[in-house]
C-alpha cells in the first residue's frame, strides 16, 4: 500500500511539473508549483523506501497530505477550478480503494472542505457554489464507484480462495484447506492450553468398488460418504477429504477418549447409512490428540496414521485411538526395531516442520514437496519403500535451514552475494543433521537437491548420473511448489506458467525425465 501510494505521489508531482507549462499569471507561482513537486517527489521517496516500516496509521494521513498538494497545485496554476486539480484527485481517490468506508468518507469530506476554500480564494466564473457541486458530486460518485467494485472484487478474492481449499466433489475441505484448520486449531490449542483430537478415515476395499462399478459408483459414494460425515459432526468440528478415499475430521476442545467415541458414532452411521446398497461401504478410523500423542501438526497425523494403520490390521470398519502399543504394533513386521532410529526421524520430523512455520508461515511446503517426490518417484515406478523414502526425504530436504539467519531467508529483495552463499549452504547443514545410519540414503539426496545437471549446482558441482535419481526428484518438487506459491520476495507464478519453466531448464537445471511428471499434479 505504501509503495502505491508513492506511485501516485510521483504521478501527481509529475503532472503538477506540466503545470508550470500552462499559463500563470504570477512569478511566485512558480516558485509555489516547484516547492509542491519537491514535497510530492520527497514524500514518494520516503514512502517507497520505508515501506515496510511504515505503520499502517500513517498511510490515511499522508494520503490527506496528497489533497493538500492537489489543492495547492490547483492555486497555483491560476485556472479557477484547475483540470490538474481533478486530475489529482481522481488518482489519489483511487488510493481510498485500499481504506475502510469511514477512512473514505473523512478522505472525501476533506477534499470537499479544501476544493471549497479554493474555490472562495479564487472565484470562478460561473459562481462558487454550482462549481462546487459539480465537481464534490463527481468525486461521490466515483467514491460509491470504487466502494462498489471494491467489495465485488472482495467478493470474488473469497470465492476464488474459498475453492482453493475445497475439494470440487465432495464440497469438503480438501488437504490443503484441512492443513490451514489443523494449524489454527492447534494455535488455539496452545494459547488457551486445551486439546485437539483428529479422526483419520479410509474407505474399506475402495479400489475394488471401483474397479466394479467404476469410477462414476465410487464418485457416488464419496459424495454419499462427504454428507454423512458432514451431518454427524458437530457444530464446532472440521471435515475435510485429504485424498482419493481418505477422510479427516479436526475435533476442537476434545481429548483422545471422547473423539473415538465421536470416530464409533461416524463409522456406525456410515455403515448404516450403506447397509441396503449392494456394495456395502465401510470406513477404518485412526484417532490421535494433541498434546497426549503429539505437539505439532506433523507428528498429530504420523500419529493418526499409525493408529489407522492398526484399525486396517485389525480387520477394518474400526476405529482405534492412538498409544504406545499401537506404536510398537505399526513397527513390528518381524525385524529388530531401531527405536532410536525411529525417535531420532520423529524429532527432525518436528524440527522441519518448525522450520517451514519460520520461513513460510506455514508447514505445508516440505509436506507437499514430500508428496509431490513421491508422486513422481511412484510414476517413475520406484518400490513403495523407496516412494516412501523419497518422500520423507522431500519432507526433511529444507531441515538445513535451520541454520539460515531469518533475515536472509524471508529478504522480500536480491540476496547479495554473502547472503546466497549462507544459503548455498543449507544442503550441506541439512545433511549433517541427518547423520543417523537410519537416513543414510535420505541424507545424500537432501545433500544433493540442489545439485544440476548441467554441474552448476550446489553445493558440491556434481552433475549427469552422479546425482542421484532421487534428489533430481526433489529438485523437481522443490521448484515447482516454490513457484506455485506465495514467497515473501515474489508471488506464485501459476501451474502453467511453473511448468513452462521446468520445460526451460530441461536437462541443465532440472533432469530431463523428471520435469515431465509435474504435468500429472
């Protein structure tokens, strides 16, 4: 805001530069006309350098300080009413795009009372009043205007944001819309020192009712299944579909007791409501809690999968609540268990998703680079251990930022030099901290996520096949995520526009094979 303000005080002191063309009785005004531009260039230097200092009071008051000049200017130019004065007028208006209704008014009620004291100053011919009139009127009704389009647009920013965090089928909330809720119930959580409980749901033999009926039956049934959820919550509970058959519920002020009965009481009522169809529909349940299972988002859902895990070897159609034995029952497929091992990625699970909670204001970037490397490493045709691997590694591939001062990494400007190299480093920092023998294959393709083909990469200059498979995956990930969202130095680019990209670097930047799989996202 501040900038654009700065915008039109540049604009306006440019224009009021034309004035000093136009006729002018006396000499003193053009020395009045060239102190105005002065202030108007000053005050847009000011305001475009400090930016992001600046508090936002401050903004109205140098916004009336631009109709000040306007009507300085209007003086100044000896024309009775001046046409630059509405000129300026209209582009400062604009401005009140960017206030509430009441900043508006004050701005226009303003404007009124000075373009009246110059009008008195210097009559025009056609009498005060009638001049006044014509020109107030004009500037109410492009106030109305702009208040108009403003809360269309409004309206429109919210449908268009409302249907990013929607799942179009089912009209839930889909996985990144569940991702937003799960970190402002856990922030609540926190702050007020109360518990938050997730349910994590997955249809029983899905694939097999598709593959019978076909994808329009199962689309049915996730609609069928979408309402049932949705009228047996409660009012305060947030329902979303986070993949092809999975579902999850956020539960507010509820510990891990209360919300598997609440998980018995949806189950039961999705059998029920699927008991007639010839194709019996059933959901397993996974239930864990903050903060008895867990402290952040991440490690609440590990939870919650584990115990959903245990409900699918249980038999299905069951729901079953997070805790130790479910943990060491996840775990036990016959070989010695590496319980450091396992404490050891749980802690730089946690620790990742704090540093994405610094850096971007949320932990959805390392999670959905993770998901994209395994889409493309699953494409690829990897192992699903492997898939899986790579996807904690897509997980885990910004731990080394960590180690970033936070000054470098949220800079809205170019990085010098010094700065780049400090965050050249990451990779290095992040696969130190990955030293257990349990991430050994993990730790080499977070070293290696930066490194290019065409050997310009870092931080190590390798190159061709001696990167490995998996780190030109999350390279691939990293990039097309990072360009398809908000950063604090650049908006997001697009889809299209971030695979066009990729398709660019091709074979230098990006490995050639990889890039492709983005398309499918």
């Amino acid at each position: 805001m501040a900038r654009t303000l700065a915008a039109l005080f540049a604009a306006g002191a440019t224009l009021a530069l034309v004035t000093l063309a136009l006729p002018h009785p006396r000499r003193w005004s053009e020395l009045g006309l060239t102190v105005i531009v002065g202030l108007a260039y000053t005050v847009a230097a000011v305001l475009f350098l400090r930016a992001r200092a600046l508090p936002w009071r401050v903004l109205p008051v140098v916004l009336l300080w631009g109709s000040t000049l306007i009507a300085a200017v209007a003086y100044c130019s000896g024309q009775s009413p001046s046409p630059l004065a509405f000129l300026f007028l209209w582009v400062l208006l604009y401005a009140s795009y960017y206030f509430t209704t009441i900043q508006t008014a004050i701005q226009l009620a303003y404007v009124g009372f000075v373009y009246g004291a110059l009008l008195i100053l210097r009559p025009p011919a056609f009498g005060i009043l009638e001049w006044w009139l014509i020109g107030f009127g004009t500037l109410v009704v492009a106030a109305i205007l702009i208040r108009s389009l403003l809360k269309r647009v409004e309206s429109l920013i919210a449908s268009l944001y409302s249907a990013v965090l929607t799942d179009p089928l089912t009209e839930l909330a889909n996985r990144r819309g569940f991702r937003e809720m799960l970190d402002l119930e856990l922030e609540r959580a926190r702050r007020g020192s109360s518990r938050v409980s997730i349910v994590v749901g997955d249809l029983d033999h899905f694939k097999a009712l598709n593959d019978r009926a076909g994808r329009g039956a199962g689309d049915s049934v996730l609609q069928r299944v979408a309402r049932v959820l949705r009228e047996g919550r409660r009012q305060v509970d947030g329902v979303a579909r986070v993949g092809g058959d999975e579902f999850a519920v956020i539960l507010p002020d509820c510990d891990g007791n209360r919300a598997l009965l609440i998980s018995e009481r949806l189950r039961e009522g999705l059998a029920g409501a699927f008991s007639e169809d010839s194709f019996p529909a059933t959901i397993s349940f996974g239930v864990a809690s903050y903060p008895e299972q867990a402290e952040t988002a991440g490690s609440l859902l590990r939870a919650a999968d584990e115990a959903l895990a245990a409900a699918k070897q249980g038999g299905r159609d069951m729901s079953v609540l997070h805790s130790l034995a479910v943990r060491n029952a996840a775990h036990a497929d016959g070989e010695a268990r590496d319980i450091a091992g396992e404490r050891f990625v749980a802690a730089v699970l946690d620790l990742a998703e704090a540093v994405d909670l610094r850096f971007s204001g949320s932990a959805r970037h390392s999670e959905t680079v993770g998901r994209y490397s395994a889409m493309m490493a699953q494409e690829l045709g990897l192992s699903e251990r492997r898939v899986e691997r790579v996807r904690l590694a897509g997980t885990l591939h910004d731990v080394g930022k960590v180690g970033v001062d936070d000054a470098i990494l949220n800079k809205p400007a170019k990085l010098t030099d010094e700065e780049f190299q400090a965050i050249k480093k990451h990779p290095e920092f992040g696969a130190k901290m990955l030293g257990h023998p349990s991430l050994a294959d993990v730790r080499e393709w977070v070293w290696s996520h930066h490194e290019r083909p065409d050997g310009h990469g870092y931080p190590r200059g390798l190159s061709g096949d001696s990167i490995p498979l998996e780190a030109r995956i999350l390279a691939v990930a990293d990039s097309y995520e990072a360009m398809t969202c908000d950063r604090s130095y650049r908006t997001s680019i697009g889809p299209v526009a971030a695979r066009a990209e990729l398709e660019r670097f091709s074979g230098s930047q990006f490995d050639p094979g990889s890039w492709m799989l983005c398309c499918r996202f």
